[in-house]
C-alpha cells in the first residue's frame, strides 16, 4: 500500500483512498512527521475497510463494464451500429421537443461519463457502454446532454429543465448507477 502525503494550506488532516487502493492524506503545512504517522496509526482500521471497499467497488465496475466485449474492432464497429440505432432516434425526436440541434454527435467507449455535452462547438458524444442500460435510461442520457444546450451547468435552470423534458430523471438516474454498479442497495 502506497500512502502520498500532501501538505496544503489547510486547518485539518484528511484521507482518501483512489481508485487503485492508494492512500492520500492531506496535511497542513508545517504538521510534523510524527503527528502524521499517529495520524495514519490511529486510522489504520478505517483505511483498511475503505481500501477493501475501494477494491471491491473497482472489481464491480469491471465486471458491469466487461459485459459489452469491445476488444475487436469488429465488436467496436457492431456496438457502434447498435447504439446509432437506439440513439439517433431519439435525440432526433428529444431534440424538437426540446427546440436544440447539437452540431455532431459522437460515440467512444467511455467508462467515466454516460454523456459529454461540448458547449463551445455544440457536440454531444455518447458512451458505447449505454447499451448495458435499459432504453429508458439511455433516453435520460441523452435528454440530459440535450439539456446542457441550453444550461451549460447543473443548476436549478437545468434541473428544471430536465423535470419539464424527462420528469422521471432522478429515478432514470438513480437506477443507471444501481445497475453499473452491480449493487441491489438504493444508496446514491
């Protein structure tokens, strides 16, 4: 296990564990070498249960994302056609409705981010893994990077504008991050 410490101008120690298991701690500028391993001493049990979680939550995640096999470009060329299938249409239809027209849309086999909406040219690009979730939750997707069009940001504007153009959105959401987590629990 690595541990990185950062000093930084702050009042208080913290620690978070990244994705591959590593311990960062955050330290105040100046805080002696020997604060700092009592410091990680008296929060060994607590790291460890988080490293375990940490891992098993990275197993899920490459579990749920292994399910759409995209090591060919075969694989690549018929996801992409599946998902031009299922999307076009409905950004199509969404976007009348909606009264927007992205410039281009795209698709790439993105594991961070359903949907990337680019303000400045007015592309929308869709992950190749939306095909792991059911069409309703896909159109949330897309309604949602529709929505950036015309609110860039995630405030009230936009969150009006998604209840009034897909008023089941929290639900859609919350069940896309229940699946791609592979988990049975409602905490989001």
């Amino acid at each position: 296990m690595a541990i990185q410490i950062t000093y930084r101008r702050t009042s208080r120690l913290s620690i978070r564990i990244v994705k591959n298991g590593d311990v960062h701690v955050s330290a105040p500028i100046g805080m002696p070498k020997r604060e700092l391993e009592r410091f990680i001493e008296e929060h060994s049990e607590w790291i460890s249960v988080a490293r375990r979680k940490t891992c098993q939550t990275q197993q899920r995640r490459t579990m749920f994302y292994s399910q759409l096999p995209l090591q060919t470009q075969a694989q690549v060329d018929d996801a992409l056609q599946r998902l031009k299938t299922l999307i076009e249409p409905m950004v199509e239809r969404r976007s009348k409705e909606i009264g927007v027209r992205p410039s281009l849309v795209c698709y790439k086999a993105m594991i961070s981010r359903w949907g990337v909406c680019n303000i400045r040219n007015r592309s929308i690009c869709f992950s190749l893994y939306l095909l792991l979730l059911p069409e309703w939750c896909v159109e949330h997707v897309v309604v949602h990077e529709l929505c950036h069009l015309l609110e860039p940001s995630h405030n009230a504007r936009f969150h009006a504008l998604m209840d009034k153009n897909f008023p089941r959105w929290k639900e859609a959401r919350r069940e896309t991050r229940q699946i791609s987590r592979m988990e049975d629990d409602d905490d989001v």
